[in-house]
C-alpha cells in the first residue's frame, strides 16, 4: 500500500477515499455500539468502566471523521 501524498487526486480517487472513510466511520459507530452493550452486560465494575471508556473514545474519533468528510467535501465543490 503507499502512503505517500499524491499532488492531485482524480475525482473518482477522491470518491473512493471518501466512501472508504464514511464505511470506516460506520466499522467503528459499530464496533463502539458493541462496547456499549458489553459495558451494560459486564458484571465487573473495572469492566463496565474500561468498556465506557473505549466506547467514549470511538464515539470521539467517529465525530472527527464527520469532521474530515465535510472538509473532503468542502473541498471537491468549486
């Protein structure tokens, strides 16, 4: 896979990135759904707090990726 920064994008290049990055957003609105209800059937108190937690964290990161397909679609429109 390259990482490397491309000068310029073709507009389906473009496509693809941002319908990858919205099925990620939508893997990880998931996965933190998933953590939400271990944390609700977990009998431990450490566990139910450690789950929480991660749930709050993925919940952080999925609104940024709100963040970064409005700036990547911001930035297609002339």
């Amino acid at each position: 896979m390259d990482f490397t920064m491309k000068a310029r994008q073709t507009p389906r290049q473009r496509a693809k990135q941002f319908e990858l990055l919205q099925k990620q957003q939508v893997d990880l609105l998931k996965l933190g759904d998933r953590h939400w209800q271990w944390m609700k059937d977990a009998d431990d108190l450490e566990a139910r707090r450690i789950y929480r937690e991660i749930a709050k964290m993925i919940r952080k990161v999925a609104n940024r990726y709100d963040d970064l397909l409005k700036a990547l679609h911001k930035k297609q429109d002339p």
